[in-house]
C-alpha cells in the first residue's frame, strides 16, 4: 500500500507537517525523472518509518515525497547464476517466508527473523 499505514492528507490537515506533494510513481523511470527535475526538494520514502519522525519534528521539511512502494520491479528475490538478489522493497517477512532463501541461505532467514518486527 503506498504510503505504508501514513494517512499523510490528515496529518496535514492536524498541521503536524509542513505542504508537501506526494507522488506514487510506477516505475524507476518516473522516479529518475522527478529527482532530476525537483532535486534536493524532493524526498524519497518506502515505507515511511524513517522519514515520518523528522518531518513531524520539522528536522524534514519536503516539497515532494516521492512513495515507491508501488514500483514492482523493486520487490522481491531472485537467483541469478549463483546469486541470490535481494531488491529493496522486499520486507523482512518476504525474506523470511521465501523458499529460494530457506533453500540458499537458512542463515539469512535466522537472521531476519531477530532483526525486526515480522511486518517490516
């Protein structure tokens, strides 16, 4: 779900952050465009767990958040030849419940299962 569980429109309207505009591109193109064209104004999120604390402590003050959670190609893990890719919006229980890793890497999903909260 973009935007994680961030109700960013009544978190604006309660004042708690500054105005900002919130894009959901769809793919790594459209991301790349947007940063090119809007640059240090623009902030990019995933989830928003790291970023939600500065902007409502105004340590972030965005023009443009940019949510990449709806770009697929950044999900999920592959075998390529004898690597395993691992691509950054795949969530700790993604890795967990994944059978490619359970079968290459049990230790990584030993790992994961220590690191964070399973929904993450």
């Amino acid at each position: 779900m973009p935007g994680g569980n961030i109700n960013w429109k009544r978190m604006r309207r309660r004042g708690k952050v500054n105005q900002f505009k919130y894009i959901s591109p769809k793919t790594k193109e459209e991301v790349l465009k947007i940063l090119n064209e809007e640059g240090v104004n623009a902030c990019i999120i995933a989830g928003s767990t790291n970023v939600l604390p500065d902007i409502k402590m105004k340590k972030l003050s965005p023009k443009i958040l940019i949510d990449l959670t709806a770009i697929e190609e950044l999900r999920g893990i592959d075998k390529k030849k004898d690597k395993i890719c691992i691509k950054p919006l795949t969530t700790i229980a993604e890795l967990i419940h994944s059978e490619l890793i359970l079968k290459e890497s049990k230790v990584l999903i030993q790992s994961a299962e220590q690191f964070a909260d399973p929904l993450v």
